[in-house]
C-alpha cells in the first residue's frame, strides 16, 4: 500500500529556499548601497521608513573602508525588516531619480 502525502504537502505555499533569502536581502542591501549615495535632499523625495533614513543619515560619519562595508550591511539588515510593497516603492523611487539607463547599470 502506498502512502499518500498529508494535504498540507501539496499545497503551493512553499517557503522560500535558503539560496533565494539570500538573493533577496543582497538585493535590499544593494538598494541601501544605492540609495545610501543619494543627497539627503534626494531621499526627501523617496518613501524611505523613520529607521532607515536615520541610518543613512549615519553614513557620512563612517570614514574608514570596512566601516563603510560593516554600515551598507547595517542599512542592508534594515532593509531585510521591510515588506516587498515598501521595498518596491523605494526601488521605483530611486530609478525615478537616478533615471531608467542609470538604474539599470545598478544591481537592484
């Protein structure tokens, strides 16, 4: 006799693998990288949460290399707390400001 599989096996609500988290908190942290080296007056513009804007407003102290490296991480873990929707509202806004040919050279 064949066992069959308990129903909730076959339900589509799979959890994403380990390989696409990481994917995707690499590419929040790029989008903090990016928008890190925006003016502030740039981020006034962007629909950017309370925590993360005091974060970049952080970045111009941070002088040393692996300071920078250490902080873009920090944002990039920031980031890793917001919902898709707030992300993808941050992401139009700054290839609205950078421009669509620049934004694609970007990894975001």
């Amino acid at each position: 006799m064949k066992h069959s599989h308990p129903p909730e096996e076959d339900q589509v609500f799979e959890k994403p693998s380990k390989s696409e988290i990481k994917r995707r908190l690499e590419a929040r942290q790029t989008l903090a990288e990016e928008i890190s080296k925006l003016t502030p007056d740039k981020w006034k513009q962007m629909p950017i949460p309370e925590r993360l804007l005091e974060g970049l407003q952080e970045t111009a102290q941070v002088r040393s290399h692996g300071g920078i490296r250490r902080h873009i991480q920090f944002l990039g873990k920031i980031m890793g707390t917001f919902s898709e929707e707030e992300v993808q509202a941050m992401k139009q806004a700054l290839i609205k400001i950078v421009g669509v040919n620049r934004a694609s050279k970007m990894k975001i």
